[in-house]
C-alpha cells in the first residue's frame, strides 16, 4: 500500500515543468520558430495584460515601445544565433497593452530537439520597474545632495570675494587722496575680481565639456613632463621628489589639451596633499611618482604621492564640482571634478585609491595603434 501510495505521489517530470513555468513569478513568453507566440504564463498576462487568445499567434512586436531601434534588435538576434554565445541578456524596455512602459531584464534562449534542431525560442524576464523608480528617486536625491554642496560652496566662494571688494572699494573711497594706498586697494580689487571671473569659467567650461571627437596620439612622457615643469618649483620648495617612469613609446589616443590640462591638475592636487602633511609634521621622505604602462584595458597612468590621503568619507566625493578640503578662498574645488569631466570625454576612466597615507589615480585611455 505504501509503495503504490508513493508512486502515485510522485509527479511525472513534464508536469513538475510545466507547473514550475505555470508558478513562476518572472515572465515566461514561447515562440515557434517563426516567432509567433505559442506559449506565455499567468505572470507575463499578468504584467502585460494580454489573454492567451489576444497573443497567441502574434509576434513579440506586440510588445515594442519604441525605445529600441531596428540596430538594437539586429545585434541582439545576431547573438542568438551564434553558436558561441547561443543567447541574449540585457535590459530592455516593452510596452504593456494599456500603453504603459515597462523595464524589463529579459533572456533570450533558443530551444532545440532532441537532434539539436532549433524548434523555437525562449524569452524569461524580471520586471525591473520598481527598481528602476527606486534608481531615480536616490539618483535624484544624490544629485540634489551635489547640488547643495554645490550652491553652498559657490555662494562663499564668490560671496567671500564679494565682500573683499566691497570692503577695499569703501576704504579706497576714505581714501581718495592717497595715492599708495588707493593703487594698492585696486590691484586687490583687481585679483579678487579675477577670481570670481576663474570660479565662474571653471564652472562654464566644466558644464559645457561633452564628449571629444578629437583623437590626437598622445606621447605621453612628453606631455607629463610639460606638466611637471610648470609644478617643479613648488615641488622643489616642499622638497618634492618627482619621478617619472614612463617609455617614450607609449601612447593613448584623446585630446592632447585637455590630457596635458588632467595632469596638471591631478599634480597639482598631489602637491597640496603632501604640502597638509608636511603641516601635520611628516617634512621628508616626500614624492610623486608617474607610472605608465599597458594593460588589456589600454594606457594606464598612475600618479602616486605621498600625502596626507583621502577619507573614505571624502573618496567618494572627490570628483565632484566645488568639493574640496581646504578652507574658503584657499581653492575653487574644481581641478579634480575638472580632470575626471575631460578624462572621461575622452573615453577614459579614472579611479582613485587611498588607505590613509598617501593616494594613487589611475588614468586609462585608449591605446594609440
């Protein structure tokens, strides 16, 4: 009795299947070789809102928003057809039958017979909607967290400035009949103006920047050099050690300026970390190090100091417009979030490591034939 009882107990495998596809909450759609639907589950009804009866027979058309062009498609069958990959996976957006947009992390896979005929295909997908407004909803707050730091930061950079104006403007005007001190109070006049005029182009040229067409070879042990040149005599008053350690052929491809302009400010940035520690008492045994070499990835450029570090509070900040350490009027807080904006233009990537002393950037750029 109990043998019979347990035989009839167990299910057959292609009921265990179908009920397995039935129960799933993920999308299951099922075409014929063709592509007309011959199959879809309760769950993707459910998400799509069309009946067996108003699918069946139809294409995968019926889901199409728009959002892909004809390209998009032609590369995603061109990799189910290939034996090598033999499916397809990614994000895509389909449109439900009352209009709405859905996004949905689909995968494509072929099915086949017993003799490895293709008899049809396969589409399972996660309904990422939820997530996707999560996304926008932290992004949007990330970018109104910016945003403020940015407006603060602005507003005391240019009101500081202001008020220095506005100060030696009312001094010069008790003043009027002397002649030092009147030329002196307009030089001030004069620089503090310049830097509202420096804040201001910084921030214009940083929110103009887009992606460059330009792909100039870069040689890259000429262009650091340049650059270290212009920051020799500050490294040299903090007893700096420079040390370059980069072949004469090697080679990116990107816009030599804004390269030349990256490095500048991302030695500059070394500089004023090391110039901290010395405040904090560490005075020798100070470099910078520039390394470049190839990896599958590119030309990577690693620029190395020996300085105070970076937070890992700060870490993830330091790209970002306005974002500095230092005291107001001490430094705009705009050569990082500079160098990372034309750096990423160019089609590279830059990443910033630091464990408390001292800190590397990483550069990679394509690589030059």
């Amino acid at each position: 009795m109990r043998e019979a009882s347990s035989k009839r107990l167990k299910p057959e495998p292609k009921s265990i299947f179908f009920r397995c596809v039935e129960d799933c909450n993920d999308t299951v759609m099922i075409t014929d070789i063709t592509g007309k639907i011959i199959y879809t589950n309760p769950a993707w009804q459910k998400l799509y809102g069309f009946s067996p009866s108003e699918s069946f027979g139809k294409t995968a058309k019926l889901l199409q928003s728009g959002h892909q062009d004809k390209k998009f498609y032609k590369k995603m069958w061109k990799q189910i057809s290939n034996p090598k990959s033999g499916y397809w996976r990614g994000e895509i957006v389909n449109k439900s039958k009352k209009g709405t947009l859905l996004t949905v992390l689909l995968t494509i896979t072929p099915f086949k017979s017993s003799a490895g005929e293709i008899l049809g295909y396969m589409g399972i997908a996660t309904d990422l909607s939820i997530q996707k407004i999560l996304e926008r909803k932290l992004k949007i707050q990330e970018h109104l967290g910016v945003l403020r730091h940015f407006s603060e930061r602005f507003a005391h950079e240019v009101g500081t400035t202001l008020g220095v104006i506005r100060g030696r403007a009312e001094f010069l005007l008790k003043n009027l009949n002397d002649p030092g001190r009147l030329a002196d109070g307009l030089h001030t006049i004069v620089g503090q103006t310049d830097r509202i005029t420096g804040v201001i182009g910084h921030l214009l040229t940083f929110s103009r920047s887009k992606k460059t067409s330009v792909s100039e070879k870069i040689e890259l042990r000429a262009k650091v050099e340049r650059a270290l040149q212009l920051v020799e005599p500050r490294a040299k008053e903090n007893i700096i050690d420079l040390e370059l350690n980069i072949s004469e052929e090697l080679a990116a491809l990107g816009d030599r300026k804004r390269f030349f302009e990256s490095i500048t400010y991302l030695v500059e940035n070394a500089i004023e970390a090391i110039e901290k520690s010395i405040q904090r008492g560490k005075v020798k045994g100070h470099k910078i190090s520039l390394r470049g070499y190839k990896n599958r990835s590119g030309v990577v450029l690693e620029i190395r100091d020996t300085g105070c570090g970076i937070s890992s509070e700060d870490i993830t900040k330091i790209f970002q417009p306005f974002f500095t350490t230092k005291d107001i009027g001490q430094g705009t807080g705009m050569g990082l979030a500079m160098a990372s904006r034309f750096i990423e233009d160019m089609g590279g990537e830059i990443l910033v490591e630091s464990e408390g002393k001292g800190a590397v950037f990483k550069i990679t750029l394509p690589r030059a034939a």
